[in-house]
C-alpha cells in the first residue's frame, strides 16, 4: 500500500490495540481530496469533523495541526487523498468512555484513485443493493466509524462493471450509494434524499447543495428514479459521477450534471475529476 | 492496563493503523470469563463468534488455536477475562472487502473485574437510557465492533451508583441493557427480549435460556416491568445480576434469580459471579 502515515503526529503504521476506533468503532473519519497540495473542499471536511465530535462529545479537532500533518503526508503528490481518523483513543475494557480525554490522530497519505474519463463522460452502472440501512437518527449523517452496513453492501459484488449499490433503508427509502450520494433531476428540480435517520451526509453533496439553492432534499422512493431525466452521484474523492444505468433503466448525463462537473473544474479539481 | 495481548499469535501492544476494524468497525468480538485456566461458557462463545463469522463472510476461527492464546495471555490468573477480537484484517481504502481474507486475531487478557457480593445478593441499581437502538436484522444478535450505540448509550451517566442502563429500539420496545441482557418473572413466566431487530444475543443469555427451557423470548415492552415479580440481569463476565430498582421501581431478588445464581456456581463460576 502506497500510503504515508502519522499517528498522533508522529511517523508510525500502528495503533494501540486497546484503541476505542477498533475496540468500538468509536470515532469519526475524512477522506479528502487533495490537488497539488489543495484541498477544495477543506472547509466543508472541518465542518462535518467539527458537528461530528460534538455529537459523539469527542474533544473538538485542531484543525490547523491537521492541515499541517496532511501536507505531511501528501509529501508532495500532485493527486492525493488524506484520510483523517479521530476516535476517542485508548481505553479500558467497556463502554464508558474514559474519563481523561485523549483522542488517537491519524492522518494517512494516499494516492487519488485512477479514474477513467469514461467515468465522467458517460457514467456509471450502478445496481440496487439488498443490504438496507438501519434507521439511527443520533448518529445520521456522520461519517463515523461504524460502517459494516456499508461493508456488508458492498460485498454484495464483485463485477468492475458496476461502479456502485444503492442503498434504501428498512422501511424501504432511498439513501445513497454505499460510498457516494445521490441526486436525481425530477421534473425539472434537483433532489436528494433526507439523510435525517440514516445515511453519511457527504461534502460533496453540501457542495452540490450550495451550489443549487433550489435543490429539494426529501424523502425519496426508488420508484420515483424511474421517471429521473438525470441522475448523478456525488463523492469528495471522485466528484460528479453520472448515472448511465441502474440496473436495466438507462440514463443520459443532462445539462444539471454537466453544470455540477464544470462548477467541480471550477474548484480546482482536475478534469478527470469533472 | 494490566494486559497481556498476542496479535496473530506473536507478543503486541499495536495493530495495523489499516486494519479495517479500525477502519470501519469490520469485525466480531468475545468478552469471556476465566476461572482458574477454565471458561464454562466457551462453547457458548465460539459458537456466536461463529455465527457472526459466517454472517460477516469472514472466515471461521481456529477454536484451538484460540484456546491455546487464551491460555497464554491468562498466564495463571486465577480470574480473568479474555478479549478476542476477529478482524477483516488489513485493507485497502473502502469498503470492498479485500480479495485475499487474512483476519486479524487479537487476543486480550485482563484480570476480571471485582464484583462486590452486594451486586449478586442485593441487586444494581438501574436506569432508562435515552440513546434508542436502531433496527438492523443483518447484524442482530452479533457482538459485532460497530458499537457506538452502546458507548454513547453508557456514556448518558457516570454516577458509580448506577450499574446499569436500559436500552429500547427506536419503537420503544425493550432490548437489554448497554453490556448486559433482561429477564423479567412476569405471572411467573420468566421473559426476555427477542434480538432479531437488535442487540447482542449475550452468551450468558443463550445458557439461562438453556437451563429455562420453558422461558419466553418474545417482544418486550417497558411498562411490563411494573409488573414484573423478579427482574436480573445476565452477562458472560459478571453473571447473574438482580436488579433491585429501575429509576424509583423496587425489586426483590426472588427464587428464579437465585436458582440461576445457584447454577452459575455449578457451571464453576465463583460464588461473588452467582
């Protein structure tokens, strides 16, 4: 694996194994894009990392030691992705989280994924995952470190022709996709799905929202999808990624997805990344 | 932290900062109590750990090779409890499980915690916890790692006079406490809830379960506890535990909880683990 590593600000590739991120789960994580040392979307990465650890009542990140330890370890790569993981470090055996406040820090370089142009050109084929999510409102949204759901729907399929699942939740909602959010072009208005009760709110899609004060975000039915004139997802890590099929229903990338991949141009992002 | 800890079998403080139970919580864990080198409930233990093996795709532990590391990180403590924790084991960023299945076997072992033969004569002291349980039948039942219910659920209050919290699902019905399962004697039937939504099928449970064959599990609501003749609860490392009230509702231990007390110590468990 080609990836650099500080833990706690310090060179490591290990963590304590009394760590509460592995005994629990008990943490939160960014993956960010970075171009040429930028992160366009910083800000937006801070702020969810900021409501996260108040809602988890984790201390407060620093957020200018982790700029500087993500410059660390992109350590020059032109196109990078830094993961930045905070649990609510070592602890004792059980769930009580300890009394003395000592979080784990771990910022990891890596290198962007390689994506084809295709990708953002024509799109990608996606498929409806059996996994459903589980309704959670107190940890909703957050990018927390709890994420078997997301690994059991994955799982679902090893076809590299089939760039993502979508997920609906029990009661049979659309959410997301397993690691992107989606958006559909429904009579003319920009929707999303609510992600109230559960769901990982992405800093792509709060771009994509800003950028599109119109936007609808709602609860949705995969029924409605049948009748979408376009339909998208959005990823920090890969931008705006155009639906051409779920399943047997064919799309075509329209005019608000192409708005969206040129606004991502604008933001400095590659244009790959588009 | 008193600890002994072997990672793949070899002497370790740290694992992987990659392992995906850090990352994403991909994985299962036994809590198990030790009596001078023997765990009764080990059976009861490698068959859940099992199960959550084959429901999580990951493949199934080595039972004796598990066994023999137990043994060595209790190295002749007359009371502890081992930590085994099964991991997806190192990956690649996201979810996708990798292709090659190298778990990561972490074997931890403490000295048990000391219980004061108050708990076991008189009874904890337990309240109602806020934090709800999200449904999710995928990964009921499994002392999986994804546990931030719990430790935001533990977490609601500190007062060491308090033992325990109960937890309720998102419908309000009754599921457990945060590290613990509840029995209720009502009209002389002993209840307990079903965990086919959530919650963790505790060990201890399955063996009061088997030694109450005529035993109900069913769904539970709170206001049945008013009527409730006995109420204990039951765990793998502390045993069979009264509870002597529920915010102002008062308890007496009565004659099941101490028949299961009494069979707690023929299983071989310590008279204060009664």
């Amino acid at each position: 694996m080609s990836a650099r590593l500080l833990v706690n600000g310090e060179p490591s590739t290990t963590v304590s194994a009394f760590d509460r991120g592995l005994s629990y789960g008990d943490g939160l994580f960014e993956t960010i894009r970075f171009v040429r040392g930028v992160a366009p979307l910083w800000e937006r990465h801070m702020a969810r990392l900021h409501e996260g650890c108040l809602r988890l009542r984790q201390p407060l990140p620093d957020e200018e030691t982790l700029l500087r330890e993500a410059g660390r370890v992109i350590d020059g790569t032109e196109h990078a992705v830094v993961r930045i993981t905070l649990t609510r470090g070592v602890g004792e055996r059980g769930y009580a989280p300890p009394p003395a406040r000592a979080p784990t820090r771990i910022v990891a370089g890596f290198d962007a994924p390689v994506m084809s142009g295709d990708a953002y050109a024509a799109g990608l084929r996606v498929r409806w995952c059996e996994t459903q999510l589980a309704a959670q409102p107190l940890l909703a949204g957050l990018k927390h470190l709890n994420r078997l759901e997301q690994v059991l729907a994955r799982a679902e399929w090893s076809d590299p022709a089939i760039g993502e699942g979508l997920l609906r939740d029990l009661d049979g909602r659309l959410i997301s996709g397993t690691m992107t959010n989606l958006f559909a072009v429904l009579g003319g208005v920009l929707v999303t799905p609510a992600l109230d009760r559960c769901g990982v709110a992405g800093v792509a899609r709060a771009e994509v929202l800003t950028h599109q004060p119109e936007a609808q975000v709602r609860d949705m039915h995969p029924a409605e999808l049948a009748n979408a004139s376009e339909l998208f997802l959005s990823s920090s890590v890969r931008g705006i990624l155009p639906v051409q099929a779920v399943g047997d229903t064919v799309y075509v990338p329209g005019p608000v997805t192409r708005a969206l991949q040129r606004h991502w141009c604008g933001l400095g992002f590659p244009m790959e990344q588009a």
